[in-house]
C-alpha cells in the first residue's frame, strides 16, 4: 500500500489529533481526583471554620498542608498527566505567596473578604490553566468564580455555609465531570 503526500499528511493529522485528545484526557483524569479530594477538604475547612472561631486559621493552615501533600502524592502516582510533583508545588507555592502578600500585607482583608479571595485567587489558577490544557479548566475556573462572587454580594450570614456547598461541592463536582471527560 502507497500513500501519496496528501494521504500521509491526514494521515499524520489524525495521529497528531489522537495524541492531543489522550494527553487532554489523561490530564483530566490525574486532575479529577486532585479536584475531587481539595473539593471534600475545601468543604469540610469551610465547616469546620464556622465552628472554630479564632482557630480558623489553623484550621486553614492543616486543610492547605493536607491539600498539598494529597496533590503531591496524586501527581506522583499518575506521572503521565506531564506534570512533575515538583511544578505543582512551586505554582501552589507562588500562588500562596501571592494570596499572603495581597490579603494580608497589602490589601488587609477582613475574614469575609478573605473567605472570596482565596478561592476566588485559586479559580484564576484554574481558568488559566484551561489556556494550556483544556477548556474544563477555564469554566471551572470562571463558573466558580461568578457563583462565589454572587455569594459574598447576596448570601449574607450564611457565606461560610454557602461556600462548603459551591465551592468544596463544585470542586467535587468538577472532578467527577472531569473524569468523564
């Protein structure tokens, strides 16, 4: 069998093609748990915050360590999602750095400002992540944004509660859509 250069070059182009949807779906699946596992942390730190009272910074603290070597340990385990254990850390490092430098030091937040920023700071990451490996991330990134932007303009009281469901829930929610994808 012969190919002319048309047919090898569709050829190629439908190889190329398979290669970016199996490398699209495999970072979605080493994804799906990451976003299912910080969504059941990122719910359960919400909770447990209305609780805590002036321990809710510690609180914060054990989720994020938590987070952060459940996100390692996931990374690691699933090497063919094309990103090293090592790069997770350092953008969850940049991006904790930039969130205490802006909340705490420049823009002094109140608890319920802060309560938006961080996860609203964390969706960014997301939306531009989806520039680089699919459009998921983006509307993960923007459709949670909105949600909890529309929660600290109309929720009142209930916030903390409000963002255990939309923004620990639709992480979770996230994940698991992301895992059919």
């Amino acid at each position: 069998m012969t190919l002319n250069a048309d047919e090898a070059g569709a050829a190629l182009a439908d190889i190329e093609s398979i290669a970016r949807r199996v490398k699209q779906s495999s970072i979605y699946r080493a994804s799906s748990l990451t976003l299912i596992g910080w969504g059941a942390l990122v719910a359960a730190g919400n909770l447990t915050a209305l609780f805590a009272g002036r321990w809710a910074g510690g609180v914060w603290i054990a989720i994020n360590l938590s987070g952060v070597a459940m996100t390692i340990f996931l990374l690691g385990r699933a090497r063919q999602s094309g990103v090293p254990p090592i790069r997770a850390l350092a953008a969850y490092a940049m991006f904790f750095a930039f969130g205490i430098a802006w909340s705490m030091v420049l823009g002094k937040m109140g608890p319920r400002e802060q309560d938006a920023f961080w996860p609203t700071l964390y969706m960014f990451g997301y939306a531009f992540a989806g520039l680089f490996f699919g459009r998921a991330f983006t509307v993960l990134g923007i459709g949670l944004t909105a949600l909890i932007l529309a929660g600290y303009e109309w929720m009142g009281a209930g916030y903390g509660l409000y963002l255990a469901v939309v923004n620990g829930g639709g992480l979770m929610l996230c994940g698991y859509w992301m895992r059919r994808a």
